[in-house]
C-alpha cells in the first residue's frame, strides 16, 4: 500500500477488554477502520486486573517480559502482554505492572467511590512503558494517537525530555479529547516524588493550571495536533467556559490545529439485522422483530405490554453532565403522559437513590438497573420506542447514532455531537430523525415528548420516522478517512 502510515493508538481503555464509555468503543473501532484500510497500526493500553487474560488469549512477548522503567528516581520493572481486538487483526500490547493496574477498577476505587490517589503515578509510568515498549519492538511509529488526558503527557514527554533521542525523531503525535470534563489535574502531593520538573507548578508552565498538574493542560499545548469527537464541540470548548472547563483560553491558542471529526458506530456490533445480543433480529426493509424485543423488555422490565405505550430508554453514566438532575425531575411527569421508562447505568450516588426511590413510587411505569450490562444495553436499543439524552455538554454521543440505527428515536438536547447528528422532526415536511429541545427545564422537555407522544400516535409517520433513522451511515470509514488525511498532514511537517 502506498503511503502506508505506522501508526501507534494509546488509550486508557479499549474495548471490549476495559470500558467505561465511549472512548472503549472507539478505541476499537477506529483501529479497526485503519487496519482495513491498509495502515500498520497497533494499540497500547493498561494490563488491569480486571482484564481475562484466558478469555482474550493474552500472550507473553519475550523481548518484552522486562521493561525497565525509571521514574522519580526509581526503576520500576514492567512487561507486556499481546493480544488481538476480537474478530480483527488489531494487535494490542497490554502494559503490565501489578502494583499499578492490578486493581478492581480502572480509574476509581470502588471501595471509595473515589479516584484512586496515585492516578498521576499510575499514568505517567504508563506513558513512560510506552515509549520503553516500542524501542524494544524496534518499531518506530510515524504517528502516535494519544486519547483524553491519561496519555497526555506522551507529547510532553516527547517534546521535553527525548527531543534528542533519535528513536522518535520522525514521530508526531495528534490527541483526541473525548471530554474536556476529565483533566487529570492533580496537587503538589501526587506528583511531587514523579521526577517531573521542579518548577511544574509556576504559573505559564505547560503542566500548570489554577495551581495544580494538569496532564490534559500539557497534552493541548505540546500535541502536533488536536482533534474532538465532534465538530460542534471543537467549538464549544473554546467558547464556552463551561464546555472548556477553565481551559478554554489554552485551546484559542491551539485554534488552528484543533480539528472536529464525528466518531463513528461499529456496525459488525450496533446493528439489529446482525446483533447477536438480541433474540430478534430486523432490519429496515422488515422491522417487526423490533415489537418482538420490545415484548422481551418490557418483561425484563416488569411492564404490562402496550403497544401504545412508548417505552423511553435511557443508557448512561448517571452523572451530572448527562442531565440527570432534569430527568428526576422529570419522571414523574413524563410517567403521567403515558410512558416506560427504562434506565441503566452506575455513577453518582445521588441519582442511584434518586432513581431508586421513584421506581419504588412507579414500578409499573419505571425500571432502574445500577450496573453496567452489554446485553440488556443492546436490548434497551432493539427494544425501546423512544431514547433520552438531555445532557448539559455532550462531546460525542454514541447512543444516539446506535439508536437511529435501531429504529429508537433520539429525543436529544442541541449540544455537541447531539446536534451534529439529530436533526429536529418537522411535522409539516416530515423531515427530521429526531426531536431536539435547547432549554435544559422540565417544561421544555416535556414539550418535546409532547410532540414525539403526537407522532408516535400516528404509526405511518412514526414508521417513516425510524426507517429514515435506521437509513443513515455513521460508519466508521469515513471518520478513519478523516483521521487518515491529518496523519499525512503532520507527515509533510516533519
């Protein structure tokens, strides 16, 4: 292949070995894309103790059972393990060291419910096992992919401290920012026994913001090039403090080299007519499975079945930025308007007993599962009339696009990659694929489903509305393209 591209994909999590959100998926799938299209790319990631090294026939590499590993003074003996991305040829090295990643989560101590204090450690060494790993390999890539802040520092580390190491001389880096929420920003504590620099917490360094370590901070400003996973989120973050999260004025200055490109959906994996997670399978040309899947969670879910009865489904990290503070609100309006509501997902304590509580008050009309389950997730999809995303900042958004495809109706707020992917219903031109509301408030909201609760009584416009939805393409090829051409970018400026 011509221009055949080496490329090296880093990421905190990869699915299905570790995830706990979109950046799984795409870490997947975009390698995935790449590969088919020709590119030599392999992926990186945490061995962490909850990865099967059985199920996923982890292997030992020999040049790679000793990666020696210095940092703050220390020398810490890391190795590697090597697997494939299921049903691909993706090879994904797993960075193994026990005292670091053998844990039961992957950010967050779920005894706490609180970031695990040596997060800043943990990542950095990560970061630095990198770059030990590849030299080992003797492969030496012409791009590294770096994702969200726990592989930030790479083109920190790149820029300060191996600027003469002739390995990487011909290496660029591109970071994608999947949500400017999640900083990696830690105290003087953390990081002070890390060997980075002593003057790190000074005001205008790289590293530094509102007085503490900012790895995300250090990504922006030292990465060849910056990507979001939507193009109006590119723009959010550097307008809206809210979207930017205190480091807005820092993305103004990156403003030519930040790109929006819009993930894509894994169609071997989101897709009715081949989904081996539900009992019924459809697709656009015949979608009576699809009442079929919505018998099954309807039981699942303790609901009398109704066919005029729409059953709104809801699959998320129960966090605040998806505006979950409106949806309990909410309830017990939209219940009395004649709707299921099905909810799955973990996060903060609040809404779990928020949730929890109204589900005991309407268990007829609302049913809460706290936990993470790719099954029922996939049944929710195939099965639910209608899907709800109110969030208060969006980056991407996947579960929308795998909803058009499902023939679920996103009822979505204008933000992000919500909106660059849902276009509002009109019912005099019948154009749309969605409803979208702008105000994040009960009566806005309500409206909303008013208007979809209209056109769900009409089964001929509700019909051509999901088809429509189930018609579209969000295929990962075309966002490979994309990533593809700034790869060769960032080739033609070294």
């Amino acid at each position: 292949m011509k221009n055949r591209l080496r490329i090296l994909f880093l990421s905190s999590e990869v699915a299905p070995f570790a995830k706990t959100g979109g950046l799984g998926d795409v870490s997947s799938a975009l390698p995935k894309a790449l590969y088919e299209m020709g590119h030599d790319i392999r992926v990186m990631m945490p061995k962490y103790g909850t990865i099967s090294e059985r199920k996923y026939v982890l292997r030992e590499v020999i040049r790679l059972k000793k990666i020696p590993v210095k940092m703050g003074g220390a020398e810490h003996a890391t190795c590697a393990k090597s697997a494939f991305i299921p049903d691909s040829k993706v090879q994904v090295y797993f960075l193994d060291y026990k005292p670091f990643f053998e844990r039961p989560g992957l950010y967050i101590d779920p005894k706490t419910g609180q970031d695990f204090p040596d997060n800043a450690e943990r990542f950095l060494l990560f970061c630095r096992a990198v770059f030990e790993t590849v030299r080992l390999l003797h492969w030496e890539p012409q791009v590294i992919h770096c994702n969200d802040w726990q592989t930030a520092l790479i083109p920190w580390l790149l820029k300060y401290e191996l600027k003469t190491d002739g390995f990487f001389q011909k290496t660029t880096t591109l970071l994608s920012i999947h949500n400017m929420a999640y900083q990696g920003a830690f105290e003087q504590a953390s990081v002070s026994n890390l060997g980075l620099p002593v003057d790190i917490f000074n005001k205008n360094n790289d590293m530094e913001a509102y007085g503490k370590t900012n790895f995300l901070k250090a990504g922006i400003l030292n990465a060849d090039m910056l990507t979001t996973v939507s193009p109006r989120y590119a723009q959010e973050i550097q307008n809206d403090p809210k979207m930017g999260a205190g480091l807005e004025n820092v993305l103004k200055k990156r403003s030519k080299d930040l790109y929006g490109i819009l993930n894509g959906v894994d169609y071997s994996i989101w897709d009715p007519g081949v989904d081996d997670l539900i009992e019924n399978k459809y697709d656009v040309s015949d979608v009576t499975g699809k009442k079929e899947n919505k018998k099954t969670l309807s039981e699942k879910c303790g609901f009398t079945f109704d066919e005029s009865i729409p059953i709104v489904g809801i699959v998320s990290r129960l966090v605040e930025q998806k505006g979950f503070d409106l949806v309990i609100s909410a309830l017990p309006q939209m219940i009395s308007m004649g709707m299921q509501i099905v909810i799955l997902g973990m996060g903060d304590e609040k809404y779990h007993e928020g949730f929890t509580k109204l589900a005991k008050k309407y268990p007829k009309n609302l049913a809460v599962f706290l936990k993470f389950d790719e099954t029922l997730a996939h049944l929710i999809e195939a099965g639910s009339d209608m899907f709800l995303m109110p969030s208060l900042f969006e980056p991407c958004g996947l579960n929308q696009m795998y909803s058009l495809r499902y023939g679920t109706v996103p009822i979505v707020r204008n933000v992000g990659g919500l909106a660059d992917t849902i276009i509002d219903y009109d019912t005099d031109t019948g154009k749309g694929n969605g409803f979208v509301f702008t105000d994040s408030d009960d009566r806005t909201l309500l409206e909303t489903f008013k208007r979809a609760m209209e056109v769900y009584r009409d089964q001929g416009s509700w019909l051509k509305l999901l088809k429509r939805g189930m018609k579209a393409d969000f295929s990962w090829k075309s966002t490979a393209e994309k990533f593809v051409k700034l790869y060769s970018k960032l080739e033609k400026k070294k």
